[in-house]
C-alpha cells in the first residue's frame, strides 16, 4: 500500500494497485483530480 498526494490539492490518500505502476492513473478522492502514478519515484507522488 502506497500514501499518494494529490498534485492539485495536496491531500494525502492511501493506494493499493493492482499489478504494475506503469500507467496507472488515480483519481484524487477530495477533489477529483485525475494524474498518472508513476513507477519512478523522483516523477511520482509516492510518499511512502
């Protein structure tokens, strides 16, 4: 389980995929902001 933050708001909300990173797309659940999750970590929203 991965903790995202949102580019738009900057809301952290907890992540759970399924299979690979490699275009994933999250939508944010405060604001509903659609954006990629990357598998690399400097391009991502990956917090923990």
């Amino acid at each position: 389980m991965f903790l995202l933050m949102c580019p738009k708001c900057k809301n952290k909300m907890k992540y759970q995929p399924r299979g690979s990173l490699d275009g994933k797309k999250k939508k944010c659940v405060y604001c509903g902001y659609s954006f990629t999750v990357h598998p690399d970590q400097k391009k991502s929203r990956i917090i923990s």
